[in-house]
C-alpha cells in the first residue's frame, strides 16, 4: 500500500505541464508534488502514476516516491489565483503525491550521459507500459544527485481510456525513435531478458492493489475494483513477454528496425 498523507499547505503551482500540478506540504513535513483528481483526465492519470510508478521501482528503475495525500478543500479558499482555487475545490479527497527532489534538473542527452544498458532498461519499460511522453522533447526525466529519475507517467496504458479495445491496444509496436534515450545506443534485448521474465502475476497483483479503491470506483463494464485490477495487470503481463519483439528504434545510420 501507499502512504496515507493528509495535505496541510499548498506552497506553489508548477506551471510545467498542463495539469496543474502543485507543491505541498504534508503532516508528516514531507514536501510533495501534488496531482489532482480534479484535473486533466482525472483519476485516471493517477491509476496509471501509481501503476507505472510502483512496477518501474519493482523493476529497479529510479521513480519518486508516491503516496496517497487527503486533501480538504478548504485548503483553496486562500488562494489569489482563480484556476488554482478552482483545481483544488474539484479534488477534495484523496490525489496522489510524488517525493519531491529537491535540486534536481531536467534530463538533458547534452549534459548527462547514459549506459546503453540503463537507456534499454528505460525503453524496454516505457515500451511496456506503452509511454507516449518520453520524447526528446519532453523527457520526464530528472538527474537527481547524478542519478537518472523517471517521473510522469500519467500518460501510459492507454488503452484503458478504451476498455473495449485494451487487448487490441496493447498488442500493437511501440515506436521508439523519438524516445529521449534513443541517441545513447539502447541495449532493449539485454533489458528485455532481464526484467521481462521480473514481470509476473504475482507482482503485477502486488502493484494494482496499491491502487486506492476511491479511484476505480464506478468504471463502466467493470462489477468490482478487483475486476478492474486484473483488467490493469492483464495487458501488461501480456506484453512483457514479447514487446522486445515490437520495438522500433533507430541504428546508428538514423534507419528504423526491430529491437528483436
């Protein structure tokens, strides 16, 4: 399960992306950075923050770490910027929050070198989760202490915005070529023998059942939040096996092929 935090000041909005998220403070002095139910697509965002989020640390890959942060919404009422107020009255109850790194920069291929094998290890994950938000132009990637760090991932599986069409989704390549790690050589084949085999029932169960219940409440199609869990891990045990096989990256000639 995630920590169980309780919100108790909102310091700032982080303007970067487009879902508004902020930077708070917990009852437990934890600075945090906060999204919201109330934004963007919702809790749907956050299912697949926390999906991603705890498979990629199971896996060994540097994510922040989340937790569950109960929000009031009279924490807004102060607020002198209107959308901020609005965003937070429309998520009262629980949002999630990411441990915020405190002087870490944004990933830069110019600055900061990367392994062929951490960059596979990264590809081979993005490739699994299907992450359409990892390109050159938008890494969602920190350097932290010298350290890569993977954040945002709300824009994964997306086929769960689509339940009808999940097993078609899932199944289809991932094209690489435009992935922020690409320049640096990704050795997707050693990373696929490596973690794919790490990707089993048994862990996927554990990582969708951090997934809090308020979340998956309600979903058309589905009769429990169980029902929906095992919807989560289906896709994804599916293509751990085999998404190696369907990967499009670039060789050293800028020419596509097959991570096979």
């Amino acid at each position: 399960m995630l920590r169980e935090v309780t919100a108790t000041r909102y310091i700032t909005p982080l303007r970067e992306g487009g879902s508004l998220p902020g930077l708070v403070e917990g009852d437990d002095l934890g600075t945090y950075v906060m999204k919201f139910t109330g934004a963007g697509q919702g809790r749907k965002t956050l299912v697949a923050e926390v999906v991603c989020g705890e498979l990629a640390r199971r896996l060994g890959l540097r994510v922040p770490g989340l937790a569950v942060i109960g929000l009031d919404p009279v924490i807004g009422l102060g607020e002198p910027d209107q959308e901020v107020q609005e965003l937070l009255k429309s998520s009262g109850g629980l949002n999630l929050g990411m441990d915020f790194l405190s002087r870490a920069i944004g990933f830069d291929s110019l600055a900061h070198r990367v392994s062929p094998e951490e960059a596979g290890r990264v590809v081979w994950f993005d490739a699994l989760v299907n992450n359409v938000d990892r390109s050159w132009r938008n890494p969602n990637m920190l350097v932290h202490d010298g350290d890569l760090w993977l954040i945002d991932h709300g824009a994964t599986m997306i086929w769960h915005h689509n339940w009808p069409g999940a097993r078609a989704s899932a199944a289809r390549p991932y094209d690489a070529s435009d992935h922020a790690l690409a320049p640096f050589a990704p050795d997707v084949r050693s990373a696929a023998a490596e973690l794919g085999p790490r990707v089993t029932p048994e862990l996927l169960a554990e990582v969708t059942a951090a997934i809090p219940e308020e979340w998956l409440r309600d979903e058309p199609g589905f009769e429990s939040a169980d029902a929906l869990r095992r919807a989560y891990a289906e896709p994804l045990l599916a293509r751990a096996a085999t998404v190696h096989e369907r990967i499009r990256v670039q060789d050293g000639r800028g020419a596509e092929e097959g991570a096979k």
